[in-house]
C-alpha cells in the first residue's frame, strides 16, 4: 500500500513539474522566420527569443492530430489561427515592443512564448 502512494505522489510531482515548473531553453532567432514544430503536445521550440522593433514569421507545422492542436491563440495581438495537419502555417507578427508574449492552443494545454529584448538576449 506504502508504494502505491509513494507512486502516486511521485506522479503528482512530475504532472506539477511538466505542467507548471517546466520552463525549457529559449531559442534565439537569428532570421525573420521561425519554424514552429506542433507534435507530442508542445510546441518545438516553445520559447523564441526576437528582437524589439523587427517583423517575424512564425511558420507553424502541426503534425499532431489532436483537436487541441488544430489553432494557435496570440491573445496579446488578437490572433487566431487555424492549423491544418503537415502544412506549414505562416503567421506575421508586427515589430514587437520589449516584453513577453504568450502563445497557446485554445484550451491553453500547448503553451509557448515570445521573448523579446532590445539586443535580442
């Protein structure tokens, strides 16, 4: 009985980890364009680093078949797009003011985020 408990709290903890503590590498983005990988429930890479003031593409390829996964949600710049399986999906943004942006799938389960700084770090 002990180890199915200690196996239940340790199931908790990962969930707790991955869902909320888990913060991956942010990819820093040396050109315009970013791909954007949606598969296994994240996106690839799921933290993007821009620089201020600069147009960016996001090209999205969804090759996850979940619903879940079918639309990204900018919500700080009033974007939705529809995501169609094994096509990749451009997605413009204006030239971004220093901050954090998040991205997500509409029930908010993929998450990603923008970082943008004046000197792109």
């Amino acid at each position: 009985m002990m180890i199915i408990n200690l196996l239940g709290l340790l199931l908790i903890a990962l969930i707790v980890w991955w869902f909320w503590l888990y913060e991956p590498q942010a990819v820093i983005a040396d050109k315009n364009t970013v791909t954007v990988v949606v598969d296994n429930g994240t996106y690839e890479p799921s933290r993007i680093r821009l620089l201020a003031g600069q147009n960016t593409t996001l090209r999205f390829l969804r090759k996850d078949a979940s619903p879940c996964a079918a639309t990204v949600v900018f919500a700080d710049f009033d974007i939705s797009e529809e995501l169609q399986l094994n096509k990749p999906k451009d997605i413009s943004l204006p030239p971004l003011a220093s901050g954090e942006y998040s991205f997500a799938c509409q029930m908010q389960m993929y998450r990603g985020a923008l970082i943008v700084n004046e000197n792109g770090d």
